[in-house]
C-alpha cells in the first residue's frame, strides 16, 4: 500500500521542485498558532520583519497601536529592520467564520516570506467572529491573526478608549504568534492559566486571557495591560537565544 501511494506521488511530482515545493508547504511554520516564533524572534534565517495589514474600509488600525506595535517587536526581537504596509479592501459582512478569515487573506495578502524576510499578516475586520461574539482578536496561523476593530470599538467605555483597548489586542495576538504562552515549548515559569490554556495568569500581562474578549472589563481595573510580563519576557529572552 505505501509503495503505491509512493508510486502515486512520484507520477505527479515528476520534478524535484515539486517535491521540495509539497515539502515546505507541508513543514512550514506558517501551518500553526506559536510554530513561528524563532523565525519571528530571532535573525539568523530572517533578518527583516514585514508586517502587511489589510483593513475593511472605515476600520483601520491607529497610528498610535501600529507605533506600539513596532515598538513591542523592536524590544523582544533581534530584527535589524521592522517595516509596515497598509491597504483598505471592501466588506459587506458582519460575521465571519474562520473560513470566511481564511478565504479573505487568500485574497488580500500580497506578501510572503522572501530571502531575508519574514512577513506577519494582520486583517482588520468590522463585523464578529461568527463562533465567539466576544472575540476582540484571533490569532489563527502562524504568521497570521485577525483584529475585530468594530468589537474593539464597541467595547470602549469612559475612561477605556478604544485605542487603548485596540494597543492590547493587538500586542496580545503578537504574543500568540510568538507562542506565548506555552505554545510548542514549556516555560520555566508557572505562568499559563490552566482554566484558560495559552494565556497568562497574571492580570497585569498582556497576554492574559480576558484581554482579547470583549468580556475585559468584567476581569480587569482599568485599562488592559499592554505589554508583557516578566515571566513572558523571559520565555521571549530564552526562545531568542535558541535555549527554549
């Protein structure tokens, strides 16, 4: 039976490009939430970071959570160079199911990872997620995650803006894709919420799990954290140095 299948795929691969091709597609970290972390932190395959944000109309990002962003990367990351591009498309949806996620970064996205580069890829969606009406961000693969700017801006209240709320979600759904918490590795630090898995136990991380709901301020005084924790930055230090 394995000989056949063999057989099968060397009649359709006839050339070693198409074998290294399924290869790669098959092994890329791109495939799973965390599985990037190494080529997002460290610079010895990628010494670049690109980050392509494509936005539903009337819903882009702030200038002031992009900066933070930046900034964030900036300080956990060995990248020499962190560029950013930005481009509207049009929506008449108001719910999307991750397939729906999938489908519109399929038709957006224009960049991938290239020579020196690494590339994130950021959708700003109006609407929900069609499996969690609370969900302010979702991080769905590798390289990938989705902010809910019309949820994020619905949940301000008075003194809680929607850009401070926005800042969070967005270095929270960064913190996933650098596998933050124990994603594809084990933490020295007893860190994770057991009651929420990969999310942070402490209330002043920002990789605590009440910060990408929209159910935050029932969890939280004031705004949400926006950066990391000591614990966080740690495991961010040893998976840098190739220790973790």
């Amino acid at each position: 039976m394995r000989s056949t299948i063999f057989l099968m795929l060397s009649m359709i691969l006839v050339s070693s490009g198409c074998l290294d091709s399924l290869k790669d597609e098959l092994i890329s970290c791109e495939n799973s939430v965390g599985e990037c972390r190494y080529e997002i932190l460290q610079d010895g395959k990628y010494s670049k970071l690109h980050i392509e944000i494509d936005y539903v109309s009337g819903y882009e990002p702030s200038s002031e959570a992009i900066d933070l962003l930046r900034q964030r990367i900036n300080e956990v990351t060995d990248k020499n160079s962190v560029t950013i591009s930005q481009d509207s498309f049009g929506s008449t949806d108001n719910s999307y199911s991750l397939q729906e996620i999938l489908d519109i970064e399929s038709s957006q996205r224009t960049k991938f990872k290239d020579g020196d580069e690494f590339v994130i890829h950021i959708l700003y969606l109006n609407g929900e997620f069609e499996d969690n009406e609370n969900t302010l961000g979702l991080a769905y693969k590798g390289s990938s995650f989705a902010m809910f700017q019309e949820k994020i801006e619905d949940a301000a209240f008075l003194f809680i803006s929607a850009q401070d709320i926005e800042k969070a979600v967005l270095v929270h759904e960064y913190g996933h894709l650098l596998g933050l918490v124990n994603m594809g590795y084990t933490s020295p630090h007893d860190h994770e919420d057991p009651e929420h898995p990969h999310h942070s136990n402490n209330e002043e991380s920002v990789m605590y799990w009440a910060v990408e709901s929209q159910d935050f301020y029932n969890q939280l005084d004031g705004e949400p954290p926006n950066n990391f924790d000591s614990y966080d930055l740690d495991d961010l230090n040893l998976m840098r140095q190739g220790k973790l």
